[in-house]
C-alpha cells in the first residue's frame, strides 16, 4: 500500500513531466495500434464488403478496377458485357448466384446502379442476412423508373419514399448533365454495412434507357457480380482459364480476397512509414519517461534517503523508481486506447461514408496486448537507470543538511 | 531497570576515503553504552562526527571495525537488508531537518515510520500524532504546518514503532529557543512514557542542560583528542 501511495504522489509532485510523458506514452501507443490495426482491419473490411461474390465478370480490363467498381460502387466500369455473356456465367452449374449491374449515373454524386430482381431474391450479403427493403417500402418494379435507395444514401440525400429525382449522366456529378427522366423512390435497403448502403438501386433498363445513353448498349451490362457453390473453388481456375487466360473479350477477377490484398500491397510502403514513425515516437516516449522519472529521481533523492533511513531496503527504492514509470507506462497505455479510439471512429467513418465498408477497430488483433505490453516494457526500461541510481543511493549523502 | 543495555559500542572505527586515496579516520570511540530507558545528550561540535556515529548506531553507515549492538542485537553483524530491518522495527530517528516527505500527510509521513517494520496501520500512526498533539493536523501536508509541528509529526514518526532506542540528531537545530524547548520535553515525556532509551546529538546549551548524562564526543572520540593533542 505504501508503495503504491508514494507513487502516486511522486507522479502528482512532478505532475507536468509526468502528463509530458504519459501524453508521448499515449501518442506512441495509439500510433503504433493504429497502424496495425486499421491496416489489417482495413483488408479485412474490404474482403467482408465483398458481400460473398468470389469474382467479378466484365469487359476486358483491370481485375482491380472491375472488382473496385463492381463490388465497391468505385473507379468507372472498364467497358460493358452482353447479355449473353451474362446468361453463360449464370447458367454454369457450379455458379450458386449471380448479380448484374449496370453504372452510368448518379445523383449528385451518389452512383445509380442498376440490377435486376435477384438482390431482393433472398441473396444473403453475410451469412444468415439477405438484402431486404425497410418495412414500409417495396422492392423496385423492374418495369418501371423506380429506385431502392441504400440506407446511408438516403440519410445522406434525406431521402425517404415517395421522394422523386432526376439522375444526372456520368458518374461524376455534373450539374448541367441532368437527365430529364424522373425516378420515384418506392424503398429503403435495410443498412447492410456494405457499399450496397452508400448507392441508388434502380432496374436495369432504368439506367440503360435513360436519355444520351448508346441505344446499342440497352441490353449490355457493366459487370457480373458471381459466387460460386460450396465446394466449387476449382471453379475459379476453370473460368480464369477460359476467360483471361484463352478469350481476349472479357476479364474474371478472381479470386477478390487476393486481389484487394494486391491493392493494399500497393500501400506498403506508406504503412511501412507509417510504421517507422509510430516506432520513433515509441522511442520519443521512452525517452520522456526516462527525462520524467530521472529528474523526478533526482529531486526526491532526499525523499529515497529519508525512506533508507526509515527502513526501506533497497528494492523498495527499486520498486518505487520502476512502479512510477511503469505506472506513466500504463496510464499513457489506457489514454493510447482512447486515442486510438478516436483514429478508429475518425477512418472508420470515412470508410463507412465514402466506400461503404465498415472497419470493426476493436476486433481481435495481437497489437492489442502486444502493443501496450511493449509501451509499458519501455517505460519500465526507461525507469532502469533512475531504479538503478536509487538503488546506490548513499543514504549520508542525501540526508545531509539542505545548503 | 531495564537488563538490557539500549546501546553498547566498543572499540568503534570509521574512515572515509580522502580525495588522496587514502583513508582518513573520523571516529575512533573505545567504548560507550546507554542502559535501556536512559536518556543522554552527545555534545559535539559541527563536523566532529556526531552525525556519523548517530548513523553507525542507525546502522544506515557500517562501521570499519569494532561493534554495535542496540537494545541486545548486534548491528555490526548484521547484513544491510536485516540492518534495515531492525532500524525500521526498533529503532526511532529524529532528524535536524524534520525529512519529512512533502508529498505525504502528517499521518501518512507516520505510518511511513511503520510501512517498513511492522506494517502501517492508521490507528498506531493516529495515536502516534495524538500523543504529540498533532491529531487534528493528521491530514495536513508539511508545508501547511509550522515548523515546530513539522518537527513533532518526526517526532511521533521515530515512536510509532515504539523503539527500544530514540536517536535525535540536532532535533533542535532549526527551531527556536522555545519551540526547541518543548520538542525536546517532548522527546523526553514520550521516550520515558514507552521505556525507550533516548541519545540526542546537539551543540546547543540549552539542549545539553536538559540532560543529566552529557557525553562529550570530543573526549570520546580518540581521532579528536589526538587532533587536539597535536
């Protein structure tokens, strides 16, 4: 008890070098879990907003771009497929669901896609939950120019239904390039956590057939989203062969886990520097520990000679030294999760609005205990040498007369 | 009277390195003892070693040769961890200037006195500052009391641990003539109270004469009488 008491108010005596420190120890710690974190978390965000889709059929291109602009609402469409192309990947026996889309348009800036009836054929996002309508609305009629706006567009564009809107052309928001079409909202998508969230669901033809768009174009597609039944991975290499390895027309991004951790490989040498300077200002904090508890050392040195004198052996200077900076260690710790609390809500609601995928900050990572164990560990080592001076103290010498 | 003798010292040498290299011998005392429950004053003059020798009997300072032995126990062979120990348990030490830990309260500069012996209890450290007055003052910091009472919360600190020896080095020193008068009564009511043996190191008169038994470190110690001669 007594232990703890005398580190306590040795932390409060010294209490501005002591928030320094415990403020570094916290910048450190929040840096260092953030970067492993939100990266890890990041690709894992990303591959779970697949909503289950193996791979990505569509003109021939960039499987990153197809798989970014299909699964993702991202990026513009490398070019379009037919419906006969369609049908041929739907109808393949080892092909469990499919998911047509067409991109062309958008609302101010929210991208219109379009696709036929089967997202609101009981086709399961995760497992267990299927895209479903908000009660009180209604799946769009494919007939007509109608829209099923995805719960984060709605909230975004204060929509609701009955709401009525002209799309503009292109994906990008051009205010003199609105179509003269008018589309009636009849449903809101249940939130989903997916990009399926942030987009306007419409029918097919609704986009296809709006005014300025290519008459030859009205039965074509930009892609297909696919997943293949249980069981079938070899699936995948039979349709990359056939596709990107033998025909020139189209392209199949398969598999989509490995080609968003390309993507994400892109940005190893950002993380990589990010990395670095979470490790440095790890070391800046180390050292404000070790400046905190050496100069709080210093000028208790009488206060540890009068505790020698009372009795204290020398461990307990040892322990007291050790406890104060691994107490600034563990405070600095507990303040490092709030901070990194704060970076988690900060990107994960940058991703949730801008891409529609949702980082889980708090899910299981190693760094979560490695993390702070390696700030304490460093705060503890910072304290060795100040430990190390009290434990030589010479109790004469710092009992003698105040000059 | 008590058959135990609080302190005996018998053929004391202490050294220091001096800047040369070699030793310089400071203390060289033959013999000296305190039965137990007496009380006597040390007279000596600044610099002759009375600190010294109060920290030789604390066992914070190990001697070169010869032996202590306080209130039975044999210091000098003793480890330090164990000398620790038994100054934390037996012993009680006031201090010229107070060293008491600014950060702490009165009663937890108290019971830091027993932390290290038989363990902090609040009610021993309370009654510790009741019976030098200071029970209501139990949750001031140092700084907001006067200096008199700083020197009486150090005071109830060497007896909490009800101490077979009381050593109080200058406890005067920084006091004025009456304060320091009543710390030494003090000192004296409560040594006498608990039985304890009590030694204070003082140069000052009017501490001295409060004193029945008045050793004098300058006859005592054989470095000094030697310095004197030559």
């Amino acid at each position: 008890m007594m232990l703890f008491l005398l580190i306590r108010r040795g932390l409060r005596q010294h209490i501005v070098s002591t928030a320094v420190a415990v403020l570094l120890v916290a910048l450190g710690m929040g840096l260092v879990i953030s970067v492993w974190v939100v990266r890890a978390e990041a690709e894992q965000s990303f591959t779970r907003s697949a909503s289950g889709f193996d791979a990505v059929l569509g003109a021939r291109g960039s499987k990153l771009q197809l798989v970014l602009n299909g699964l993702f609402a991202q990026e513009t469409s490398p070019g379009n497929i037919t419906a006969d192309d369609y049908k041929e990947i739907r109808d393949l026996p080892f092909v469990d669901r499919t998911l047509p889309i067409v991109v062309g348009d958008n609302f101010r800036g929210v991208r219109l896609v379009g696709t036929n009836m089967d997202l609101f054929n009981n086709l399961d996002y995760s497992p267990g939950q299927v895209y479903h309508v908000e009660p009180g609305g209604r799946a769009f009629d494919p007939d007509q120019k109608e829209a099923v706006v995805g719960s984060l567009a709605a909230h975004q564009l204060g929509w609701s239904i009955g709401t009525t809107f002209h799309p503009f052309h292109g994906l990008d928001y051009d205010p003199n390039a609105q179509h003269s079409e008018i589309f009636k909202v009849v449903g809101v998508l249940a939130p989903t956590n997916t990009p399926a969230d942030r987009v306007i669901w419409v029918p097919m033809d609704g986009v296809r057939q709006l005014g300025g768009h290519d008459p030859a174009a009205f039965t074509e597609m930009s892609a297909v989203l696919v997943r293949f039944k249980p069981g079938a991975q070899a699936a995948g290499f039979m349709l990359d062969t056939r596709y990107n390895r033998q025909g020139k027309r189209l392209t199949l991004a398969w598999p989509v886990a490995s080609i968003l951790g390309d993507l994400f490989s892109k940005f190893d040498w950002f993380e990589d520097a990010l990395r670095a300077l979470a490790y440095m200002v790890a070391v800046v904090a180390g050292a404000s520990v070790f400046s905190a508890v050496y100069s709080s050392m210093s000028a208790r040195k009488r206060d540890l000679a009068i505790l020698r004198a009372l009795g204290a052996h020398r461990g307990f200077l040892i322990a007291a030294v050790l406890g104060e900076s691994a107490a600034i260690g563990v405070l600095g710790c507990a303040l490092g999760f709030g901070l990194y609390a704060c970076i988690g809500s900060v990107v994960q609601e940058i991703l949730r609005t801008r891409i529609g995928v949702l980082l889980e900050p708090w899910a299981w990572n190693p760094v979560l205990v490695w993390g702070p164990a390696l700030m304490v560990l460093l705060s503890v080592i910072a304290g060795a040498i100040p430990a190390w001076r009290a434990y030589r103290l010479s109790v004469a010498e710092g009992l003698s007369p105040l000059s | 009277m008590d058959p135990i003798p609080a302190l005996i010292i018998r053929d004391l040498v202490k050294t220091y390195p001096a800047p040369s290299g070699a030793r310089t011998e400071v203390l060289r005392i033959p013999a000296l003892g305190l039965q137990g429950g007496r009380q006597a004053a040390l007279r000596g003059e600044s610099g002759l070693g009375k600190t010294t020798l109060m920290h030789i009997i604390a066992g914070i300072l190990e001697p070169d040769s010869g032996l202590v032995s306080v209130g039975g126990t044999e210091l000098t062979g003793l480890s330090e961890s164990r000398r620790d120990r038994f100054r934390a348990e037996r012993l009680g030490y006031v201090f010229q200037t107070f060293n008491l830990l600014q950060g702490l309260t009165a009663l937890e500069n108290v019971s830091l006195g027993l932390a290290f012996g038989r363990g902090a209890r609040a009610g021993v450290a309370m009654a510790a500052l009741d019976r030098v007055g200071l029970a209501d003052r139990a949750h001031y910091l140092p700084r907001q009391l006067s200096t008199g009472q700083q020197q009486r919360v150090a005071v109830a600190r060497a007896l909490a641990n009800r101490p077979c020896l009381i050593l109080a080095d200058e406890p005067t020193g920084n006091l004025d003539t009456v304060r320091g008068g009543k710390v030494i009564d003090l000192l004296r009511s409560s040594a006498a109270e608990l039985g304890a043996a009590l030694l204070v190191a003082s140069h000052d008169p009017e501490v001295l004469g409060a004193f029945e038994q008045v050793i004098d470190l300058a006859e005592l110690n054989q470095v000094q009488a030697r310095e004197e001669e030559s």
